[in-house]
C-alpha cells in the first residue's frame, strides 16, 4: 500500500482542509496517509514553512495548499474519477 506524507502544522486551517479531504480517497485509492509535524524538526521547517501543507509520495511532492485530485490519482497511478 502506498504511503503519502502530509507536512503541516498544528492551526493550519488548509492542512486540516487537506487532511479531511485526503481520507476522503483513501478507501478508493487505497493509501496510508502519514502526518508530520513540519514544526518539530527544523529542517522540515525550513524546506516547507511557507508552503503547507504539501503532499508528497516519497521525495515526490504532489501538491501544496490545496489537495490536487487529478495529481494524486496520477501520482497513484489510479485512472479519473468520472464526473
């Protein structure tokens, strides 16, 4: 089962916007969804600080801000949902 990482930080109105989007897919899509606190490690920090939350697939990042559908299901190599 893939594993997607969401960088956020505690507060962040669009990392929870993402967060409860995300579990929207994972039983269609099928993928762990891991959180990380971008705040308790001041490397994440720096990368990401102005850009959470941002969703990524290993070193692959999928999107930032707002949660990209079309990238997510490209990047699990899922087809579109018809609509």
């Amino acid at each position: 089962m893939p594993v997607l990482t969401l960088y956020q930080r505690p507060g962040c109105h669009l990392c929870a916007d993402m967060r409860d989007e995300l579990r929207s897919f994972q039983a269609e899509l099928g993928f762990t969804l891991e959180l990380v606190d971008i705040d308790r490690e001041p490397g994440l920090r720096a990368r990401y600080d102005r850009l959470v939350p941002v969703l990524a697939m290993g070193d692959r990042e999928i999107c930032h801000y707002f949660l990209d559908p079309a990238a997510l299901r490209t990047t699990l190599g899922a087809a579109p949902a018809a609509g």
